[in-house]
C-alpha cells in the first residue's frame, strides 16, 4: 500500500552534481528513519546515507563530506544531494523507509557518473 517513488537520477560529468528526491504515498505508520541505498553492476547493494526523524544522519565513508541527506517539509520525504561526483558513485540509487511495522523501497533511480 505503501509506495516511494524516486527522481533526479541522470547522466553527469565527474565533479558535477545531481539532487535526488524520494516521495512516499499511500497509508503508512509514522517513519523513523529514511534513508538512500546504491548497487553498482555485479556487487552487493550498500547503504549510502540515512537520516532519523530527529535528523541524525549516518552516512558511508565513501560519500562523507560529498553527499548531504536531508528530510523534507513534507511527511514522507528524503533529498540526497550529490557534490563532487566520482565515476565510482555510479549506480542505481534505492530509497529506503523505516516504520515500526515494515519497511519500504522505491524503484531505483540511475545514477551514471562518466565523461
């Protein structure tokens, strides 16, 4: 019943930039944690970063200082802003959310990072 549904993924040149959005729609329980997960061809699907309702964040070292993962104004919502890509960023970006019956996953959005 739940659905969250990803945007904002594209093509991008190394060291540019890409803001990627997640919106949840349906009937859900309050959510505590949302968060956005990545999986590059042939390996395991990793945690990129996520954010508590209180707004603690967490986030992989291989992103630190480049990503910034905030909640929006609206009930449901998640950005992931994106700075200083690298090639090895590439992958299909999964969004997450955390209730306290289940949880949620989006679509995937692509994220390609090449010259």
């Amino acid at each position: 019943q739940v659905q969250l549904v990803e945007s904002g993924g594209g093509l991008v040149q190394p060291g540019g930039s890409l803001r990627l959005s997640c919106a949840a729609s349906g009937t859900f329980a309050r959510i505590y944690e949302m968060g956005w997960y990545r999986q590059a061809p042939g390996k395991q699907r990793e945690l990129v970063a996520t954010v508590t309702s209180s707004d603690s964040t967490n986030y992989a070292d291989s992103v630190k200082g480049r990503f910034t993962v905030s909640r929006g104004n609206a009930k449901g919502t998640v950005y992931l802003q994106m700075n200083s890509l690298k090639p090895e960023d590439t992958a299909v970006y999964y969004c997450n959310a955390a209730t306290r019956f289940a949880d949620y996953w989006g679509q995937g959005t692509q994220v390609t990072v090449s010259s």
